[in-house]
C-alpha cells in the first residue's frame, strides 16, 4: 500500500525493520495526530517544541522495545531557559509529555538550552519490587547525541539516531548494530549509517517508511515489520487530584479555599486544571458512612 508524503503525519505509528545480511535493527516514527494534541494549547515556543517532539520521537523508538505492562520515562534537567523535558509511554505506546521553559527562547544548541544537566530514566514494568532509575550527565549538543551515548554506555552498542520535530509532525530514525554484526559483514554498520546519515529533516517528517527506508538503502535486503500504532493518552483524573488533596490535609484546604474561594490544582503534564469549591472539598473530608 503506497505511503503519504505529505508533511502534515495523518497517523502515528512507529515501525521496526531488519537488515538482513548484516544483524543490524532499525526502527522509525513518525508521531502526526498523537504529537499535535500533546502540544494542543500549549504555545511552546519554537526551540522548546522541537526538543519536546524529538523527545517523544525517541521515547516512542525505544519504548517500542516493552514486553510487560508498564511505563518507561525519560526526565532531562537543566539550569538554563529550559528546565526540564519528561516525556514517558506504556507498553501500548500511549504517550504524555511535557516541557517547562521559559516564554521567550533563543535558537541554540541543547547544552545552551539546558546549560549543565542529566538525563534520568525511569522504567516501571509488571513484576518489578520498584522502578528501576538510571541518571546520566547531558553530553552531546543534541539530543539525538545524547541518547546515542547513553544506548551506546548502556547497552554496549553502536547506535546512532535521526530526530526531527516541529508543530505537526515529530519523526525518527534508529539503527543499532547487534553482537556479531562486525562478523557478518565488516563494513556493514559503516556503510549503513553513513547511507542513513544522508537523511533530510523534511524526509523524517514527510515520508512514509517504505519510501524512507527505499530512499535510504536502496542496495541493502531490509526485512520491514508491521507499523504499531501510537496515541497520546493523558485522561483526566480526579480522584488522583483529590487523593492528593486529602494527604495535604483538611486544614491546609480549608485555608486555601478561606483565602481564594476554591482550590485550584493544575496537571502540567497532562496540561488539565481542576477546581473544587467548598462543597467537593467538604466531601472529600466527611466521615465515611458506616
């Protein structure tokens, strides 16, 4: 079935593929109606939205690997105009993320974005006592960069990684050598991310799979798996809002509620407010019935 070319990504999905000859796997995404609700409202602005995107692009590459219910997460941290970016998604690949920046941002590299800072990820998975967390210092100017040092650290693996964002569409490219791929063909992880590196940000975000991956390795036996959809999925939650409410204590809400005349509580992550006025509040506090 042909793919679309158009810049505007009218699905999100995420598609692994295999060269052949040379152990060596590969995966792309392209995040179209899941990326634009992610960003619906937010008024990031531009250098912000494109970390964030290629944040999502990446985040959906490797959370693509998950066997087990659970959630994997990425959190970067930094001293500078941006302070943080988190972006995480569970084994459906449902995503939510976001930033905190400042309101007018300059151009510039992620280390003059960011200034110093770590990468930390979180990986919460069905059978584990308690998350497994793991916290990197930021080294590379992009994030692409930073990512292919902490997969190359981590799972001692050459990798290498193709990100682009911007207000439609947020896409990437991933190629990792396996164990033995030297042995196959020994200028074949060589050949195959110099070929990849030739790839255009308005290709990542524009073409499909196929015509990328044709575009890209025309030469090479790439066996190209079915695409996995990708949604962005951050529900309102009330009763976690009031579950938070309740461990602050009745007091300190009903202090809040003399001061302001409500409780406003908003979720930055999943960018919705609540508002609870003095009846929810009392509610909340009252005995419960025997």
């Amino acid at each position: 079935m042909p793919e679309s070319t158009h810049a505007i990504a009218s699905s999100s999905r995420v598609r692994s593929f295999f060269f052949e000859q040379l152990d060596i796997r590969g995966a792309w995404v392209q995040l179209g109606p899941a990326w634009r609700e992610m960003t619906a409202g937010r008024n990031y602005p531009e250098p912000a939205l494109d970390l964030l995107g290629q944040l999502a692009a990446v985040t959906t590459l490797l959370g693509a690997n998950l066997k087990q219910r659970g959630r994997l997460g990425f959190q970067l941290r930094g001293a500078g105009k941006i302070s943080q970016l988190v972006m995480d998604c569970d084994e459906q690949l449902r995503l939510r993320g976001m930033v905190h920046t400042a309101a007018r941002l300059p151009a510039g590299s992620l280390s003059a974005l960011l200034g110093d800072g770590a990468l930390t990820l979180t990986l919460d998975t069905e059978g584990m006592r308690q998350p497994y967390q793991s916290h990197v210092p930021l080294q590379g100017d992009t994030l692409a960069a930073v990512f292919e040092h902490y997969l190359e650290q981590s799972e001692q693996q050459p990798t290498r990684l193709w990100l682009a964002a911007n207000h439609e569409t947020a896409a990437g490219l991933f190629l990792q050598a396996l164990p033995g791929a030297a042995l196959r063909d020994a200028d074949g992880w060589n050949r195959v991310q110099i070929l990849a590196g030739t790839v255009q940000p308005e290709e990542l975000l524009g073409l499909g799979s196929i015509k990328l991956i044709e575009r890209l390795f025309p030469e090479e036996d790439v066996r190209v798996y079915d695409p996995r959809p990708v949604s962005y999925h951050c529900p309102y939650d009330l009763a976690k809002v009031e579950s938070m409410l309740q461990s602050v204590g009745q007091a300190e809400c009903e202090s809040i509620l003399a001061e302001q005349g409500e409780i406003r509580v908003h979720d930055d992550i999943c960018n919705h407010s609540y508002v609870l006025d003095a009846a929810a509040v009392a509610a909340l506090f009252a005995p419960a019935p025997d």
